[in-house]
C-alpha cells in the first residue's frame, strides 16, 4: 500500500473518530444529568478505556520502555487538562459556545507542531482551517460572544486540545501506537481519579440511562475512537487531522437533531458547507480542478 493510500484511509479513519465523537456529546451529557459530576465521569470514561485496552493487548504492554512512558505521560496531560477544561466548562457556559471555542484548535494546531517540528504549514492548511473555523462558528455561535468563566475554560480547552494532537503527531511517529494510546488513557485516568476524589462525591443513584451513557464514552468515545486517532496520525499531518477531527461539532449538531430533537436551521447548513469545503481544501488542495483544466487545453491543442 503507497503512502497516498495510507494518508486517505487515515484520514477516513479520523473522520470516524469525528463521527464517535460527535455523538460522545450527547452520551456525556446525558451522563452529567444523570448525576456524575465532570472529573468522576472522566475518571470512569479514562479507566474503563485504560483497562480494557490493557487486557486486550497485554503482550504488546510486556515490551513498554521508559521512554514509551514519557510519551505517555505528556500526551496524557494534555489529554486530561483539554477534557477538564471542556467538561467543566460545559457547566458555566452554552454547549454551543463551547463546541465553538474549543473547535478554535484547528486554527492553534499548525503553529504549535511548526514551533516542535519547524515544519512550516502550507497556505492551504492555514486557508482550510480558517474556513473549518467560519463553518464552526456558523453551525454553534448565537447573538454574542461574551466570554464569561465558561467560555475562558473553553479558550483554554482549545489551547490544550491543540497540544494533545500536536504532541500525538510528535510522538506516533516515535514510540509504538497501542502503547502511546494505552500510556495517555492510564496517566488521564489517574489524574482524574485524583481530581474526582478529592473534589467531588459519586452519585447515590444512577439511573440506566447514565451507566449505560458512561459505558459508550468510554469504550467508543474514547477508548476506540482514541487508539484510531493515536494510530492513524502517524500517516497524515497534525494539521489535516485537526481539520478533520474538529468536525465532530457538526455531527455533534446531528446527533442532537436525532435524538435531542434540535432543530435544523439555515445557519447549521451553511456551516456545513464551510466544513465541507474545508475539508476538500485540505485534503485535496483543489488539484482535481488543475487537472482537469490541464486537460481542456490538452483537447483544445
């Protein structure tokens, strides 16, 4: 299999993880209002993905280095500070704002793995993550945009994201993927263990609907959908994968439409379109439309 081959089925691969992502919004919050409170439902999402992948792939665990740990340990912090800040930030401000300013990523991504790696973004990057970021703003943004302590743990939360998928870029290309994937999960559980315990108390009663919405995050949203996103960026850019990976607020509006009942509006499909066409830029950098003219004049000739 070339590397073109490689790079689409990565990138088809993280539009997947997009995919679980999206509907990972609407399982979290139906998990918040069943009664877990943000650092307990981490901690459950985080464990339970940690474990399970350790069981599954022990052997692979038998060969870890020091250095795999390290890795770990870094993308693991920034994995469990960007979701601190999301899940906690949901609680002071709208989940509309909050898909919109932790999307802000996409556009942070490029100049932060240019400053690891001193490899510069194309225009078309920097073009298809602007345009990423209209369409965002389009499907999640009201009237205003004041920024209250919500939306600063929003900004903060975007700032985080950019790094966790910079440093995965950075280090999938270094260390084994299934032990980077297995490392992270364990040092966020921790840590958010250690952040429930001492700050927040686990809820008496649950109802099914919580147990079974805690279940899907942590094994689909982020458990599976976490090993693809490690594995699949080591065969496409950070930036390319930050424009993919943030359209998970787009089918985030789609799930809501389908099992929150939210209604689809005018401004919704016009961000879709910006996403959309966000996407193709990145992926393809319009090579299709040079091509083609390439060939009329050929017939003309």
């Amino acid at each position: 299999m070339n590397k073109n081959q490689n790079s689409l089925i990565a990138d088809g691969s993280l539009l997947l993880v997009a995919v679980i992502w999206g509907s990972g919004f609407t399982a979290t919050q139906m998990a918040l209002d069943s009664g877990f409170l943000p650092l307990t439902t981490m901690a459950l999402r985080f464990g339970m993905a940690a474990l399970l992948m350790s069981i599954i792939f022990i052997k692979k665990l038998k060969n870890i280095k020091k250095e795999d740990i390290k890795s770990g340990a870094v993308v693991g912090f920034f994995l469990f500070t960007a979701f601190a800040s999301q899940t906690v930030g949901l609680q002071f401000t709208t989940p509309s704002k909050n898909a919109f300013l932790t999307a802000t990523n996409v556009i942070l991504v490029p100049f932060i793995y240019w400053f690891m790696t001193k490899k510069k973004p194309d225009i078309y990057s920097v073009i298809a993550a602007f345009a990423c970021i209209f369409g965002i703003a389009f499907i999640s943004l009201g009237r205003d945009l004041t920024l209250g302590i919500g939306d600063s743990l929003s900004l903060l939360c975007a700032l985080l994201f950019a790094f966790h998928i910079s440093s995965t870029g950075f280090y999938s290309q270094k260390r084994d993927t299934t032990i980077l994937t297995i490392t992270q999960m364990w040092f966020a559980a921790i840590l958010s263990f250690l952040g429930a315990f001492f700050t927040e108390s686990f809820p008496k009663v649950v109802p099914v609907a919580g147990i079974f919405s805690v279940i899907y995050i942590g094994i689909f949203s982020t458990m599976l959908a976490f090993f693809i996103q490690t594995t699949a960026q080591r065969h496409t850019s950070p930036t390319k994968a930050a424009i993919i990976l943030s359209t998970e607020a787009l089918f985030g509006t789609i799930f809501s439409v389908i099992i929150l009942k939210e209604i689809i509006t005018f401004k919704m499909i016009v961000g879709g379109i910006c996403i959309f066409l966000a996407i193709i830029t990145a992926e393809t950098k319009w090579k299709f439309l040079y091509k083609r003219k390439i060939k009329i004049i050929e017939s003309d000739l």
